[in-house]
C-alpha cells in the first residue's frame, strides 16, 4: 500500500489521518502504553524490608519503547528544519508534522502517518521563548492575563491560557508574536505540590519512597530518578543548596542537596546521598503492577501514555498532552515543562514520570491542591536535568548518560520576535 501525505487546510485541525497503522508500531505502542510503573525503592545500610528485590517478576519494555522512540527520533531528523513535531493519535498511530511536502514524503509509511502544517516545531518554541521573555520584564502585562502555555504540536499551536484574549492579544503585537501562531484556551490555575511540612505527620501519613528536608519544620516530597551519587527531584520542595534531607522510615540524615535550578525558574534538584546510602533503580511491583527496572532516557511523544508514581496517590496514569511548557505562578513561572492529564496530588512533588521503563521527568505542579485529583499536571524533564547537573541516571546495567539531542528548555534569556511562516512545498 502506497502511504500519503496529508495536507491540512490553513486553521483547520481535523482528524484525516493518512496510512495504514502499522502492526508492529500499534503494538508497541499499546504496550508502552501498559507497562506503567510503580514506585522504585530505596535501600539504606541495614535494610532488611526486602526493597532491593524484584518482586512479581521483572518487565523489560525497552524493544517496544524503542521502536516508538527510534521511528519518532528518525522522523525528526528526516523532516529537518520543517520539522513540526510528533505524536501518538487515540488510535496508536504515530503522526509526524512538518512545513515541507517534499521531506514528509520520505517519512510517510504504513508505519507513521505525516501531515502539512502551517508552522514548525521551532517557530512554535521561538513564540514560547518571546513570550517567556516578556515575563521577564518588570512591567509584564502577561502574569495578571495568563495562567501559562505550551505548544501543541497536535494542534501546531502555541495554546495560551487566559480569560482575557483582547488583552493578550494586544500583548503578542507588541512583542512581536504572530497571532496566528497562538490558539488562546481557558486559564488552569496551579500549585506546586510538596507534602506535609513536619517529618513526623509524613512518615506516618505516606511511608515509602519519600524524602524530607531539615531541620524542622521539614517539607516532604516524593522521590524522583535515581542518578548515580544520589537521586534527582524537584527544587520547589528544597530551594536552599545545602540543606541536609533524610529518607522516609530511615533515621537521620542521609545527604544534602548539591544543586538546584530554582533560581533559573527550572523546577529541579539534585541530591547528593552520602555513603553508603544509595537509591534502588528497579520499580518493585505495587498496585498490581509487576517489578520494573529503570532502564533509559528515550523521550515519549506527545500522546504516549505514562504514568507517575508518588507519595500521595501512588502509581496514576494518562496522556502527554503538551510539552514545553510555562506554568505555575507566572511571577516565579516553571519553564520547559511536560504537561499531562495525571492525577498528582500534595505529597507526589519530586515523584519521578515513566514512560514504560524510560524516565521522563519529575513531578512539578498539579490543578488541585484539596486532595483531589489534578485533571492537568507537569513535569520537569529529566534530559536536561541530568544535562545541567552534569550527573548519569543509575540503571541496573549501569549509568545512562542523557541524550545528546532532547527536547531543549526555553529560557528567560532576549529573545527574538517570531513570526509566522509560510507552508512550503
């Protein structure tokens, strides 16, 4: 069977897909999309509960993941500077955008359907740096008008959330920013969610996979990805470097963080654990989950199915559904970060996001802080993390360096007035 390009008309978003699926990629993707995790253990000098075996039974879903991974990452080297992004559709199918027929041409397959779209991938990231930038600026207008946005390859838009989209509006002109690049949705208001703040009400309410932060009053957050020297989390939980954390149900202290990214409106730390405390990087089987080892960085698309694992609720699970995301309070915003449609809850802060056994990111913020569940929650990628800290993440087979080509974090940093191109043949 011959595949097809799709063109989609200026400003429409339908879902005339071209293609056939591929067997093998529907596969692969609906067990990557099964092989959620739980949470990974922790092991500590004395330990005798048992967390450093796998219990259940190990899962390995890397040959599945990668093929996903590997057809995702080859599309966007392929497409090139047209490139618009990836996704997973409802039906499993890979979707891969781009400005250019021509270079879609060479993508499109039984296995991966390719669509025509107005603007690429980093046009759409250029909107987002510009507009990160203006809320840089003392005299913002954009932290009293939106709650944050993302880019939606899906869309191939740049979603802005507000209530006020005259004023936005009038916002984009002044800085620069195509309109036509930008699609305005309601505003989500959110919270960062670390746990109780005395160490005794979290040991007892929680009990596993926690860390705290001293001395007293201390704040309680989930564990995110163990890295070799110590484990990587969030830095809203800790902001100070220095300060001395402990583990949940282990006495005393047990490190100190040695890095933070607070101050760079980058919502991550890293824990240096003093010897010989380590962190276990197997997932052990709860919630009806079997045993998962850690096992790489690959970068799920936008539609894969994921799940996190902390504190509060545990093993949840959803959908990527943006990336590149500036949330949060926009007058201490989070950059860069990977939007999702999880449950998380105060107390899962920190807590690390998989992608069958592939880390994704860590915990930031969530829509609900009342003990409900968060219909839309973020995370901070783990890639550039690891990249920043200049630290591997630890895998039963050894350290795993970060990619040499993830998705970047936008920065504060002048940016450049975008404006909107032109679909090319």
């Amino acid at each position: 069977m011959q595949a097809t390009v799709v063109r989609r008309p200026s400003g429409s978003f339908g879902d005339g897909y071209s293609a056939t699926r591929s067997v093998w990629l529907a596969v692969a993707l609906a067990m990557a999309g099964l092989v959620c995790v739980a949470a990974w253990s922790l092991t500590s000098p004395g330990s005798d509960d048992g967390s450093s075996t796998v219990v259940g039974g190990v899962v390995d879903s890397s040959p599945e993941i990668a093929a996903v991974a590997t057809a995702s990452r080859d599309a966007r080297v392929a497409v090139g500077e047209s490139f618009a992004g990836t996704w997973v559709d409802d039906g499993g199918q890979l979707q891969v955008a781009g400005t250019s027929v021509d270079a879609l041409a060479g993508v499109a397959s039984d296995a991966v359907s390719a669509q025509v779209v107005e603007f690429s991938l980093s046009q759409l990231n250029a909107a987002v740096d510009v507009l990160n930038a203006d809320l840089s600026a003392p005299d913002s207008r954009l932290r009293a008008l939106s709650t944050g946005w993302s880019v939606n390859v899906i869309e191939n838009r740049v979603d802005v959330e507000t209530a006020d989209q005259g004023s936005v509006a009038d916002v984009l002109r002044s800085v620069g920013v195509d309109e036509r690049l930008v699609r305005f949705v309601p505003p989500v208001e959110r919270q960062t969610l670390q746990g109780p703040d005395s160490r005794e009400e979290f040991d007892g309410h929680f009990g596993w996979s926690g860390w705290w932060s001293g001395p007293s009053p201390a704040s309680g957050c989930s564990m995110g990805a163990p890295v070799v020297g110590g484990f990587v989390s969030a830095a809203h939980c800790l902001i100070e470097t220095g300060t001395l954390v402990g583990f949940v149900g282990t006495p005393g202290t047990v490190g100190q963080v040695e890095q933070s990214l607070y101050n760079e409106n980058i919502d991550g730390l890293f824990v240096r654990l003093d010897a010989p405390h380590t962190v276990d990087p197997v997932v052990p089987a709860i919630q009806g989950g079997a045993a998962i080892p850690i096992l790489g960085l690959a970068e799920a698309p936008v539609g894969a199915e994921v799940c996190k694992i902390g504190l509060a609720t545990g093993r949840t699970c959803g959908k990527i559904t943006a990336r590149n995301s500036t949330v949060g309070d926009l007058n201490h915003p989070y950059i860069g970060q990977i939007t999702t449609d999880i449950c998380a809850v105060p107390g899962d802060s920190g807590g690390i996001l998989m992608w069958g056994n592939q880390v994704q990111g860590v915990v930031s913020t969530g829509n609900r802080n009342d003990g409900t569940c968060s219909t839309t929650s973020e995370f901070t990628p783990i890639n550039p993390l690891l990249d920043r800290f200049n630290v591997d993440l630890m895998t039963p087979n050894g350290p795993v360096p970060h990619l040499d080509n993830y998705e970047p974090i936008s920065t504060f940093e002048e940016a450049v007035p975008t404006l909107g191109g032109e679909t090319s043949a």
